[in-house]
C-alpha cells in the first residue's frame, strides 16, 4: 500500500502491532531519546502528516511527527519569525485537511496563499525535502474558493451589514473609547428595537445625526442619553472611516459564513482563501473583520460535540493586530469565542511570530502548536525566546539553542494525543506542499472567482430601502410612526407588496435572501438579539 493510499484510509503506515514506531526498510535503529519521542506521534487513527523527527542534527524519516485528526478542532497556534516558512505550513495543512474532507479558511495576507488550487512545481529543492522525509511527492491541486474584502482584491466580495458586525467590533475599527463605545451600544439598541436596520455606514449616520436634532435628541434620555461631543467623534470617526475607502465593506448583499462549509463533490474540503494584500495597510478593519467571521460562524453553528472530524479550520493570520488596544470587555469574548466553538466543531489556528502575541488566557487553549524559528538578536528578541521556552512543555532539547538554529521549513512541534494529552516535543523538518507555493497566475484567479457559482450572488452591492432612506423621507415623523415607509393608502399598500412579492422571487436564493429576510423581523420592529461583540443573533 502506498503512503497516500494508508493515509487515506486513515493509518500511518509507521506503527507497528505494539504501538511503537516502525523502522523502515533496513534503516538503523532510532537513538533512545528519539524513539521516546516518535513514540508519542505513533497515533492509530486517521491523523496529518507533519513531517520527520530532528535529533542531534540529523533528520530521522522513520520517525513520522503527525497530528491526529480529531484534535484539530482543539485549536493552535503557528508561530515565528519572518520569512522561517510559516506561510508553507498552513498551506500543508489546509492541503491534508482537505484530502480529509474537512474545509479550511485561510487568510492569505501576502497573496501567496492562491497556488492552493494548482499543482506545485517540482523542483530541485522539492525532490530534496521529500526523500529527507519520506514524503511520496505529487503535485496536487486542491477545491479552492477565492474572496475578497468588499471586493477589493481578486476574489468574491465578502460584505456585513453594520447591523450585524455590531458596535463592539465596529467601535474597534474606529479606534473609539469605552464611553464612546457604549454610546454607540445606545445607538444600536435604538435602531434594533425601532426596525432602523443599519446595512451600510450612511445608515448609521442618519441614525446618530437624528438623534442629536430636535426631533430626536429626547429618544434615548431614558437610557443614558447621547451627548453631542460623543456624537460628534462618532460622526468624525465614521466620515474618517469612509474617506480612507473603508464603506465598500459593508452593505448587502451580505456574506453568509456557512459558504465556509463547503465540500467538493468528489469529497475534499474547500479551501476558502480570503485575499488580504490590498488591504494589509489597514489591519485594525481586516483583523476585526476575520473576527466578525469567526463569532458568525459560532452563532450559527449548532453544537456537536467531539466530532470525529472538524467541520472547519479556521487559520487567523497575523492575530496580534486583534489583541493590539484591545479592551478587557473585547479580550474577554475572544477568550469566550476560542474556548466555546470547539464544541460546535470548529479548529481555529492562530498565526503570528511569537506566542506572547497571544494573550495567556486564550494561549492556554491552544493544544496544538507548530513554532518556527525565532530570532534573538536584541534584549527584546531574548526576551521573546525565554518567554517562548516557557510556553511548551518539558523537552530533551535545549529549546533556547534550538529555536534559533531552526532552518526554513523546520518547526518545534507540539499537540494533543489522541487521549488529548500533550505529546513529547519535537523538532521536526516539514513535508513540503503538494500544491504550487506561490500566487496562481492573474489571469487564472479572476477565471477561478467568475466561474464560481457564488461570485452570482455576492458580485454586485445592492442599496435598498433602510434606516437612512426611512430617516430622510420622515416628513416629520418619528421612528415608531414609520410603519409604511412610502405612503401608507391601501393603494400604495398593494402596490409595494406585489413589487416586494416580485423581489424575493428574483432573489430567493441568493446571498441577498437572507439578508432581506432578517430585515422584514426589524421592520416590524422586533428588537434584534446581539450575543458576543454585539454581533446580530437573530439571523438567517
């Protein structure tokens, strides 16, 4: 049986009837220290294949360092400094994940991560990486959906409305304190419970600048109020927001996450690639956005348990820019987050250079870890590393020496058992990715994002009917008396229902469905139910 064949029927061809590790062919047998560490990684269920072990400065292909499956869903953490092959890592595992059938989300920052759908190159370097290890090589493509934010990149355009990314995320993205972020929790509040639904950012200015005229400066005097000078940063912030380019995120139709989900026909997990290059220049939006998706998908998401397989991997590249200013309130419900949809099957993957990038409470909820290379050429950096030393369990390395030698392409690896116990730690030489490492060609990328079935329904923005146009087309009415938002005879009455009956025929189905559904629970004027962030609950 070849390796891919075992791999595929979830063995590892490298454990014998004991439990230990074999040695193949007429190898020489592993040193003692080693074989107590492959022996940790001699897993008997369907598992990722990492690598081969490091020892004493040589490569040791019999002994397979693996991830079991499984545990994947109890998150990590891939760590190290620039340009030491992080990148390559998650591109191996998104490829193994989906062989496995289990859909992967990749935030690709540098651009790079799109050769996931083509086939890789051979090459010199390639050939070598693969005999070190014993790695069957074979250029591979993988199912791969291609996003944009807003639309700005090569991708699908990935859209929230504001009534749904919430206040708490969006106070963050506009750098806002902790009274003006509960001023805009008041807001919120007010245009949840009067069917003011906020899909786009003038939406949002409408709302606040009625609530500091006349007509409206007495609505919120029950709840706390809104001073003029908070509504005045708030209104500055947002004119702010949409000059540097910013409101193409939000508005409809808006993104369903569940698109995540997804599994080919023939059985190999998506790969959703979420094209970051064009707005690396503004990380405090995208690193809040990929948040918006990660608590989405926990809303929605129904539990299940310890499933034999997650439903998804959620990889969250350059994670410290969402812990950079973060409020206790906001680090809390991260922690909150990471800790609960493992249980809704869900493996989220922090990626960034050192661990202190991740605060200890969500650290500590990170079974799986894969650390590249560190570098120490500063106090800081020492600091770092010492710091960084004390995160992994007890080693037979001397970790301090080790992260620094580190090559590219090789990582110090710990994860959970099977049992769910921490594994021995070890220093291990990557399998290299079957898939192209690097962009696929322009020209193939805007192919790929056109022929999907979904560019359809999330291509073209839509402005319909919401808080604003209510707002300006009043007469001078307040919010509770704008049942009929265009005239309110019988006439006018069935005229706008056959237009509306005549809408949703046209769009059932479509990414805007949803959207135009939840709206018709606001108009009525249900208050929406927001959970963590704040983010819209009563949805889809």
């Amino acid at each position: 049986m070849s390796e891919r064949e075992s791999r595929a029927k979830g063995g590892s061809g490298t454990v014998s009837s004991t439990g230990a590790p074999e040695v193949r062919g007429s190898a020489a047998a592993l040193p003692q220290e080693a074989l107590e560490i492959a022996a940790g990684y001699a897993f008997g269920g369907p598992a990722l294949d990492l690598g081969a072990l490091l020892w004493d400065g040589r490569c040791l292909p019999d002994a397979q360092v693996r991830v079991p499956l499984p545990m994947l869903n109890r998150h990590g953490l891939v760590a190290g400094a620039t340009g030491t092959g992080k990148t390559k890592t998650l591109q191996l595992i998104a490829e193994q994940l989906s062989a496995q059938g289990v859909p992967v989300f990749l935030a690709d920052i540098k651009g790079d991560l799109s050769g996931v759908a083509a086939p890789g190159q051979p090459n010199d370097k390639v050939r070598s990486r693969a005999a070190e290890v014993h790695q069957e090589w074979t250029a591979t493509g993988f199912p791969a959906e291609f996003y944009a934010l807003g639309g700005i990149g090569h991708g699908i355009p990935v859209r929230a409305t504001v009534t749904s990314f919430g206040p708490v995320l969006l106070a963050k993205v506009l750098r806002l304190n902790q009274t003006q972020e509960q001023s805009l929790g008041l807001i919120f509040h007010y245009a949840d419970t009067k069917g003011l639904e906020l899909v786009d950012l003038k939406d949002l200015r409408a709302v606040v600048a009625f609530l500091t005229s006349d007509e409206g400066k007495g609505e919120l005097r029950n709840i706390g109020g809104l001073s003029t000078a908070t509504a005045g940063v708030i209104l500055r912030s947002l004119t702010a927001f949409e000059a540097q380019g910013m409101a193409d995120f939000f508005g409809e139709p808006e993104f369903d996450t569940s698109e995540f989900l997804r599994t080919a026909p023939e059985g190999r997990g998506v790969v959703s690639v979420l094209e970051l290059a064009a707005v690396q220049d503004r990380p405090q939006l995208f690193s809040t956005f990929l948040m918006w998706l990660l608590a989405d998908l926990f809303h929605d998401l129904p539990e299940v348990g310890d499933a034999d397989r997650p439903k998804l991997v959620f990889f969250f590249d350059e994670a410290h820019l969402l812990f950079d200013d973060a409020s206790k309130a906001f680090l809390d419900s991260i922690t909150q987050t990471v800790r609960l949809i493992r249980s809704k099957g869900v493996g989220v993957f922090f990626v960034t250079q050192t661990p202190k990038d991740v605060p200890a409470d969500v650290l500590g909820q990170l079974g799986n870890r894969i650390q590249h290379a560190l570098r120490a050429f500063t106090p800081d950096d020492q600091k770092a590393l010492k710091a960084t030393v004390k995160t992994f369990p007890n080693s037979a390395y001397d970790l301090e020496e080790l992260l620094t030698g580190l090559g590219t392409g090789e990582a110090v690896v710990t994860v959970l058992s099977e049992k769910g116990a921490p594994t021995p730690v070890a220093a291990t030489r990557l399998r290299a990715p079957e898939s192209l490492m690097g962009p696929v060609e322009a020209g193939a990328l805007e192919q790929a994002v056109t022929a999907s079935p979904l560019y359809g329904q999330y291509a073209q923005a839509v402005d319909r009917e919401s808080a604003y146009e209510r707002l300006q087309s009043r007469g001078g009415k307040g919010p509770d008396e704008m049942r009929e938002p265009r005239g309110g005879g019988a006439a006018d009455r069935r005229a706008r229902q056959k237009e509306q009956t005549s809408v949703v025929e046209q769009v059932v189905g479509s990414g805007m469905f949803k959207s135009l559904a939840r709206s018709v629970g606001t108009q009525i004027g249900r208050e929406i139910t927001r959970s963590l962030f704040g983010t819209a609950r009563r949805r889809r």
